[in-house]
C-alpha cells in the first residue's frame, strides 16, 4: 500500500505513521525518558545509579548471584566494554567480583558480594515505590493488563531479534 509524504503529499513507499501512531509513539519516547531519568534521580541518594540497580538484579535472581559477563552485557543491553567498566566501579564500591571461570581461561563471571546483596535488600524497597508511584499507580488494573498484553508481543519480537526470544 502506497502512502503519502508527510512533507510534499507525494506517493511513497515509506509507510508513516498516522497521526494517532505518531502520538503513541512519541508518547511511549517520552515516557521512557521521564520514568528512566525518575527512576535514575531516586536511586542516586542510595549511591546507585539505574544501570547499577539493573546489574544488582540480575545477579540477586541468578543461580548463585553470578553471570557469565557476557551473559550479563546481553541481559543489561550493554556493550561488554561497557560492562566492564560498569563492573570495576560496582567491584571499587564492594558490590561484585569478578571470578575466573572453570574451564574458560578468557571468561570471567560477575558475582553478587554479601555487600551487593545488603545493598539490594536496602535499595529494592526504595525502588519497588518509585516505579509503584511514578507507574504502576498510575494505571487502574484494565489499563495494567491491557499495556502488559500490548507491550508483550513487542518484546518478545525484539528478545528474537537478538536471538534470546
């Protein structure tokens, strides 16, 4: 199906967005800004940044509270460059180590500290009422079911996008 240009009305093959589409769109860019800077601005007095807060989880949900760390960069959506540097500020602060890997000279794993884990078990609380305040509640129980059905067939396409669908 042939649309038209935005800018000149000519026929295109561009498929643009609606009017209606444009607006969810741009909705959707705003709110991830606005909730993630939030978010970010609330964890800060807890000596946490949102990517430390991310990291924190996904080794307290692990077995063991370790990762490969290139399991862990996949999970984050982050470079392992990036990672690692993320990494050497969370191990100066006592949150993580690094381990060697049994039977893999080059791979290392992230491991969750006793302080790493007091420090989730202190900040979690903080963070579930941020994103309870600043989101959840914001949303009567249709809305939470409708934005959870509506959101889930996007994610999954993107997890297969990246092969982790």
């Amino acid at each position: 199906m042939k649309t038209r240009s935005p800018e000149t009305g000519a026929p295109s093959e561009t498929p643009w967005l609606t009017e209606e589409e444009q607006q969810l769109w741009r909705a959707h860019l705003e709110v991830t800004r606005l909730l993630d800077y939030q978010l970010e601005r609330e964890l800060q007095p807890l000596g946490l940044a949102l990517n430390d807060y991310t990291i924190l989880v996904e080794l307290s949900e692990s077995p063991d509270h370790r990762r490969r760390m290139t399991d862990l960069a996949a999970a984050t959506l982050q470079s392992k460059s990036r990672l690692s540097h993320q990494i050497t500020r969370m191990e100066n602060a006592g949150l993580v180590v690094r381990e060697d890997c049994p039977g893999d000279r080059r791979g290392l794993y992230a491991v969750l500290t006793e302080q790493g884990m007091e420090t989730m078990r202190r900040v979690a609380p903080h963070h579930v009422r941020s994103v309870r305040e600043h989101f959840i509640d914001r949303l009567d129980a249709g809305q939470i079911r409708q934005l959870r059905d509506a959101l889930a067939p996007i994610a999954e396409h993107l997890r297969r996008l990246r092969g982790r669908g």
